[in-house]
C-alpha cells in the first residue's frame, strides 16, 4: 500500500506549499463564521420551525405621516327640566327658551307613539340646544326605557326608544313567625309589595288573622332585578313555602303565571279565604250573639274583620254584582253571586269602588269597596257573609271548590321545574343551596 508520506514525496515543492496555503485558509474562514453566528441561533432552530417568506417584494412607498386618532365625540350637554302639577309640554320649553313652533314640531313627531302624552309631576324633560336651536329632548320614563327625540334638520325629528335588559338573580328569604307575618316579613327584609304577593298565594288555604301561630315558618325563592349593579326593582315570587301549625304548604309559579302544588293542583281556589289583607277578626259567625248596639240575642250569620277606614275589600271570588247600595242594618252594601249557587255579602262600606256597579261582572281579588262604618256599627269594620243556595255557611270553616287542576301534558313541564325549584329551596333553607350549571 503507497503510504501518504511516499504519495506527497512525488510532488514538486511548490506545489505541496500550496495546498498547504489553501488548508489552512479554508481553516480560517471556517472558525470566522462559527464566530459571527448570532446568539441562540441552535436553540431557535431546534425548537421552531421557521417559516420563510419567498414571495417578490413590492417597491416600498416613501413614509407618510400617521394620520391622527379620530376624537371622541363631545357628550351632549344636557339641561333638565322637572315636571310640576299643572305643566304642560308649552310650559316646560318655555322654561328652556324654546318657542311654541318647537313645541309643534315635537308634539308632531310624537303624535304616532304618544311618547310625551303622559307626563307626571316629579318627571323630567332633558334638552340639548345649540345655540338656542332644539337638538334632542329625553324622557327617562323608567330606568329601563327612555324616549329621544333628535332634530335631522329643516325642523323633522325621529322619535327613538331605548330599552334596556336588567340582570335577574334569585334572592332567599326565610322566616320564623313570633308576632305576625307582617312585622316578621319586613324584618327578615321582605317588602310590604312581596309580604302582599305571598299572603295572596297562600290566602287560600291559610288565613292569616286567625290560622297564624307562633314559631309557623315561611320561605321563598323570588327575583331581583339589577342595571349596572343596582338594585332597580323585584320580579316573582318563583317558589314560596309556608308552615302552618305543622303542615306544609308549597307554592310553585308555572309558566301561566299562576302558583300551584307539587301535584299540580292550583293555590288558588274559587274563593279567597278572606276578603281583607292584613286584618283583625272582631266577631265569628255565631247563631246566638247579642247584637252589640241592639244589645238583643240575633245570630251573626258572618264574620266581622276590623281594620281602618278605608281599607280595600276584594271580591272574594269571580261573580255578578246583584246589590250596591244601602241595605237597612248592613249601611252600604254589595252583594256577589257566583256560579248560580254562591253569593257573598260585603257590608258597613265606607264607599264603593265607582267602577263596580249593580250587574257588572267582579275577578277575584278586585277592589269593590272600602271598609268604613255605615249601618248600625260601633267602630270600622267588614261584615262578610257566604251563602250555598240561600243557606248561611261559617266562612272561616267552608270548604271552598278547587280550580282545575294542570293536566297530563301541562305536568309534563311542570314537574321537572318544580322539584329543581323545591330541591333548591330546600337546600336554601337548610344553608346547603345548590350549585347552579
């Protein structure tokens, strides 16, 4: 075998100089390169794939200056105007410098939607005016909607109405009874509206001057209404229960709007319990009582709730007004007939509300009069009788008719949303709520 020292001896001299030249330049320029490769360079391409961009490059234009930030438009300058009693839209742009020709074109404009025809004392009216010349008018009629109307020039306006969605979240309140549904209500914060919606639901069953004991319980799941994280108002009572001497009574609201049991069977019955919220039981029905003004055994074939004048009295169940007016001993008097066979009699009316009359027809729970003390009384109160076919019955003790229970396909719906809605108020009540998904 030719070794490479016996190979290099056939080569001239100058030659083997200049390979050796070559060699060591190529080892030269080989370590500058290494030298100048940039920092991180292995990492970047063992970690990332780079993508390179081979496609030709446009002429580039000369720079131009950045063209400024659009401004942020001015808020318009509100002036506001608070309705007084006997304003009209006349007086509230004269206050304002405005004259009777805008007065015209505004009331124009809003002739169709009526949107400025029910202005109330306490309302405001807000402006935009540039330079004396009428830009917008507002009416902020609820936190939730207001109206605008805004000048397009050569005196035309566009009315707009801006509606907004409030944020409903479900609010728990719970309570023992000590002293009455009323006192105990507010205290564990329920409003005199919400306190008023949950002796409705359950004012079928339960009443509340003389069925309420101490230590009864209620509970209730309702809506609250919220706009940019304040509380604007309350929605519906979703679910209420109410513990009376032991038994349990539970209201679900269905999508129909009304309140019904677990099984289906409506809260509401043919006749309320009775006809007066938040009342005192003067006298019970009782054969043999001696009249307290006549001071002679008659019978009270009724009940006596006391409250003060004025107090509203409902019509305990939907009927046919067959008496208004002053009935001997009984003073002012309107007496109900329902279905044929019931009537009821309300009595000692202070006065009549003008909208019922003698054969116009009453829903439950409307307002016919007010208690007051005509006839032959001793202090304000409502005397409440109920008849079957002609016969006085004890109203505190008759067993009302039901209302038609949901049906099959109705509880197919209901049910469902009743046992979520008792499971969480459960939960509630005993401090354990569910989790929401």
């Amino acid at each position: 075998m030719i070794t490479l020292s016996k190979l290099l001896q056939h080569f001239p001299k100058p030659y083997l100089l200049v390979l050796t030249f070559l060699f060591l330049l190529m080892l030269v320029i080989g370590f500058w390169s290494s030298s100048q490769a940039p920092d991180g360079l292995e990492s970047t391409t063992t970690n990332t794939r780079l993508t390179l961009d081979l496609s030709p490059k446009l002429p580039t234009e000369s720079a131009q200056p950045l063209a400024p930030a659009p401004s942020e438009p001015q808020a318009d300058n509100w002036t506001s105007v608070t309705v007084k009693s006997g304003d009209s839209l006349s007086t509230l742009f004269q206050r304002v410098g405005l004259s009777a020709q805008d007065v015209y074109r505004v009331t124009q404009a809003t002739k169709k939607s009526q949107s400025l025809s029910t202005l109330f004392p306490g309302d405001t009216l807000d402006f935009v005016l540039d330079n004396g010349e009428l830009q917008k008018v507002r009416h902020i009629k609820t936190p939730l909607e207001q109206i605008i109307i805004s000048h397009q020039g050569k005196g035309h306006y566009t009315v707009e109405t801006i509606t907004r969605q409030p944020i409903i979240e479900a609010r728990f309140v719970q309570g023992i009874i000590s002293s009455s549904l009323f006192v105990d209500g507010q205290r564990a914060g329920l409003s005199q509206k919400k306190l008023m919606e949950l002796a409705n639901i359950f004012g079928w069953d339960i009443d509340f001057a003389l069925d309420i004991r101490k230590q009864d319980q209620f509970a209730l799941i309702y809506e609250e209404k919220y706009l940019d994280d304040a509380l604007i108002g309350e929605g519906q009572i979703l679910a209420a229960q109410f513990t009376n001497r032991g038994e349990v009574f539970n209201a679900i609201r269905h999508s129909d709007g009304n309140y019904y049991s677990p099984k289906g069977y409506s809260m509401r019955k043919a006749f309320l319990r009775s006809p007066v919220d938040f009342f005192r039981i003067s006298s019970k029905y009782n054969l043999n009582r001696k009249h307290p003004v006549l001071k002679t055994s008659r019978p009270h074939r009724g009940v006596d709730y006391a409250a003060a004048t004025g107090t509203p009295i409902k019509a305990s169940g939907d009927g046919k007004v067959i008496w208004r007016g002053t009935k001997g001993g009984y003073g002012r008097t309107i007496i109900l007939q329902h279905a044929g066979i019931y009537t009821t009699l309300y009595a000692h009316m202070s006065k009549y509300n003008s909208k019922v009359k003698k054969g116009s027809r009453v829903k439950q729970g409307q307002i016919i009069g007010y208690i007051g003390s005509s006839g032959l009384v001793t202090g304000p109160h409502l005397h409440y009788e109920f008849r079957v076919n002609g016969v006085h019955k004890n109203p505190l003790k008759v067993k009302f008719p039901n209302v038609k229970p949901l049906n099959k396909e109705q509880m197919e719906d209901f049910k469902p949303v009743a046992n979520t809605i008792l499971a969480q108020l459960e939960a509630y009540r005993l401090g354990t709520p569910l989790a929401s998904n």
